[in-house]
C-alpha cells in the first residue's frame, strides 16, 4: 500500500533514462547509432552518465588489483590478523602458511639449545639450622602420648614439641631430597614434565606455560602444504587463518593492525596495558600468577616481584618451578583465588621464606 501523501507509481512503468536504454540496446545487438544522443543540456541525464562511468571505472580498477593480487605470491604479511589473512587468496594462505612453518622450526631450534645450555634452578630451599637438626634428632611424639597426659599444660606443651619436630624433619627431608636430585637443564625439565616423569607430587605436575613447552606440544601442521592446500580446497579456510594467527601470535610476530582513529582508554585501566605484560607467559595466566602471589604471601611481597626488571622476572619464571609452587598455595587459580594455609601461620611463614628465597635467586639469574 502506498504511503499518504505520496503518489504511487509502478517500477515497471517508469522511463528508462539514457545510460539504462544504451545497455538494454547493446545486449540485443542494436548499433549506437540508432539511439538518440545524449542531451547535453539535461543536467540529471549527464550527472547520472558522468556517475555511471565513474562506477564503470572503480568496477573496472578493483577486477584488476583483485587478479593482479590472485597472481602475486605472497608469502609474508605485515600484520597476521585475521582482517590481514581473509583479504588474501587460498594460494597465498598457503605461501604464508610455508613461510610461518619455517619461522617457527627456527625459533623451536633456537629455543631449545638455549634451553638445552640454561640450568634449572629448583625451589630454593634454606640449609637447615642446628636448632631444627636438634629437633629432627628427637623421639616423635604421637597423639595418643598427648592424650595420655593428664595435665593440661603438658598436653600443650607436647603439641608445641610436636609441630616442632614435625616441621623440621619436613624442612630435612625437603633439603635432602632437593641436594640428591641430579641437575637437569630446562630443557630437560620441561620434556619430563610434559611426559609426566618429574617424580613431583600430583599437584605439582603441571606442565609450566611458556614459549617453549607451547613450541614443544604443539605440531607444527603447517608445514606440510599438501595438507594446508587440501583444507583450503575442502572449505576449512577458517580453520587455516586461525591456525596461521594462532601460530604467529605465539612466535611473537605482529597480529593486530592499528587502529584508524585512536580509541578512548577505559576509565578504570586493567592490571596491564596492551602489550605490557611479559610475553613469555599468557595474560590472564599472568594476572592470575600476581594475583595469586598477594593472596598468598601478601601484596608487599607482590611489589617487590614487579619491581624486578623484566629480564629478573623471565628467567626466574623460565628457570624456576616458582609458577607451580605458587599456584599450588592457592586453592583455585582459575576462580576467586584465596589462600589455602588458612590459619596455618607456620606454612604461611614457610611460603614467605621460599619466596624471598626466589627473589635473591632472581637477582642471581638475570
């Protein structure tokens, strides 16, 4: 139904203007000359003729950077975004995909034997006092004996005792333990902790996230350009530009473009600007390290380890298990992170000592 106030008219009894009645005579073979020329003094009928041939020209121009990109062969980009990687052809994803396979064996093979020259430095553990082989050396004291005495000031006492001797044979055997290990490279530690054979307690078998076990674990499928050219082929493009964007990110290349206006910074900034985080560990697993720091040995302590140049901070996380045992004195990494010592001022005051222990390491390390 036609609007009020506004005459209807059938599109299909409209007058052609004179550019739409050239193109109509030309598909049915009618010669030019049999059409009136165009009125010169019809100013809509030149504007439209003047606008068709400018569309005509852009038409004309984007076929030909479009074949003349078809044929190029492109084999590296300036930035890897995804914007960057749909632009291009299947023949050129293939080329960029062969170029970030050889990228990427490079840096596997420098990775490792700088990996295979650095030494791993383990938990940093205090030589035992004589105060604490004196009370290793002493009888345990069992529950039952506790509750058998009657007095109850004995009774405390020998839970005093207890908790005394328990804790310096831990410390002992922890020592021990940590002085009978072979040394062992990072390389070294990295692979038996991807194969599961550090000996650790479960809790502290994880696998450490890093540039280096990320270019251990994963299979570097892009290299193989039959298979590349097969999912291109296939209708799995996507599946290739994330693989390629995924890949490049962990290498270090460029993968976002800039932006054409500047964006408004956010009221309240995050714990790190963009690109401000240290590279060789992800952002939020980072955010989550130092938050799980303050949670357990307290935020003086977490300024202390920021204050550490960048070069102090990658090798101790590089170097060290220090990421495994912090999270491991948390109770979810992933949700609210919260102490788990609790109201055990003893394993609270243990944790500090270790962790003091990694920052006079870290100074040693870098």
């Amino acid at each position: 139904m036609a609007k009020k106030g506004r005459k209807a008219v059938s599109r299909a009894v409209q007058p052609l203007d004179y550019y739409q009645i050239r193109r109509a005579a030309a598909s049915v073979g009618m010669p030019a000359s049999m059409i009136a020329p165009l009125d010169k003094s019809d100013k809509d009928a030149m504007r439209l003729e003047r606008r068709r041939r400018s569309l005509s020209q852009k038409h004309e121009k984007a076929q030909q950077a479009a074949a003349a990109r078809a044929r190029r062969d492109i084999s590296q980009l300036g930035a890897y975004s995804h914007a960057n990687l749909a632009k291009t052809a299947d023949r050129q994803l293939a080329n960029i995909a062969h170029t970030v396979a050889k990228e990427w064996d490079r840096q596997k093979r420098a990775e490792m034997a700088k990996a295979a020259q650095t030494t791993f430095h383990p938990s940093p553990i205090e030589r035992p006092t004589k105060r604490e082989r004196m009370y290793a050396g002493r009888p345990d004291i069992t529950d039952a004996m506790i509750a058998a005495e009657p007095v109850p000031k004995r009774r405390r006492l020998l839970r005093q005792q207890q908790r005394k001797i328990n804790a310096a044979k831990r410390h002992i055997n922890e020592w021990n333990r940590v002085q009978a290990s072979p040394k062992q490279t990072v390389l070294e530690r990295r692979m038996s902790e991807i194969q599961g054979t550090t000996g650790e307690l479960y809790e502290r078998s994880g696998v450490t996230q890093s540039k280096l076990t990320d270019l251990l674990t994963m299979e570097n499928t892009l290299g193989d350009r039959a298979y590349i050219e097969a999912q291109l082929r296939s209708g799995h493009r996507n599946e290739v530009i994330r693989d390629i964007h995924d890949a490049a990110r962990i290498l270090g290349l460029r993968t976002d473009t800039t932006p054409a206006k500047p964006t408004r910074r956010p009221s309240r900034p995050g714990l790190y600007d963009e690109g401000a985080w240290p590279k060789y560990m992800k952002q939020h697993r980072f955010e989550a390290f130092e938050k799980a720091i303050a949670a357990s040995v307290g935020s003086k302590r977490l300024k202390r380890f920021r204050a550490l140049t960048s070069a102090q901070k990658r090798a101790l996380i590089e170097q060290t298990d220090i990421a495994q045992i912090v999270f491991n004195w948390v109770e979810s990494p992933t949700g609210r992170i919260r102490s788990s010592f609790g109201q055990d001022r003893a394993a609270h005051t243990n944790a500090a000592r270790r962790f003091e222990g990694f920052l006079k390491l870290a100074k040693q390390l870098a």
